[in-house]
C-alpha cells in the first residue's frame, strides 16, 4: 500500500516527477480511469491522464479503505477500496473508487506499478439485487 499512498501523494500535489517514479519506466504500463476515453500506455500516458485530471480539478486526494495485498515472488496485486476527493470550483464531491494494481519489484529492490486501474462501484438507489437476471 506504500506505493498507493506515494501515488496518492503525488497526484494531489501535481508532482509529476514522483507519480512517474512509482511506476514501472516501460513503454507497457496500463493505466486504466473510470472514463471510456481513459486507457493510457507507458508513462507518456500516465503523464497524460494526471495533466487532463489536474486541468479538471483544483484539488484532488484519496483516501484509501478495505484492502488486499498479496505477492508471489516480485510480483504484488493490490485491491482497495477508495474514495476521490474532488473539488472543482465550488463544486465538491467524494467519488467511491474501487483500485487494482499490479507490481513488479524492479533490481533496485523498489516496488514500481506495472498496472493500475480504478473503477465506480454501481450504486444501488435501493437494496435491490444489482445482478443481472
């Protein structure tokens, strides 16, 4: 989850430098948003999606929830729960946000995001089943 939070870090002070180094410097990283648009490749994707949200928003934080980490060799996934913090003008919203990762341990022996992507969660208007049927 460290490497979550530095991304966090990174992204709400507009650090491009420190949100570049949490992810793995290969042209094959994914970085999937909630948006159809928003499926980026490498990190001059990853530099594009944190430029267009940083143009969307005035502030902009996570805070993180339930989570799940596991590894298997140099490989980690992460799942989280997450809440984006949103203020745009006089406009503020808390947007519930599901996150998953893939890291790779690179030789340095550091944790470095090969791939993330966050989603919204369907919320219910009621306590109907959300399930097809």
């Amino acid at each position: 989850m460290a490497v979550l939070r530095d991304f966090a870090s990174a992204y709400a002070n507009r650090d491009l430098e420190k949100l570049l180094a949490v992810f793995l410097p290969e042209p094959d990283v994914v970085l999937l948003g909630t948006g159809q648009d928003e499926k980026r490749l490498g990190l001059a994707g990853v530099c594009e999606q944190a430029e267009r949200d940083w143009q969307q928003a005035d502030t902009l934080h996570f805070r993180f929830g339930w989570r799940s980490v596991s590894c298997y060799g140099d490989v980690c996934w992460v799942a989280s729960d997450c809440f984006a913090l949103v203020q745009a003008g006089y406009r503020q919203a808390e947007i519930p946000l599901r996150i998953t990762a893939v890291l790779v341990r690179t030789v340095e022996d550091s944790l470095r995001i090969a791939q993330l992507h966050y989603s919204s969660p369907v919320l219910p208007d009621d306590e109907s089943d959300t399930c097809l049927e």
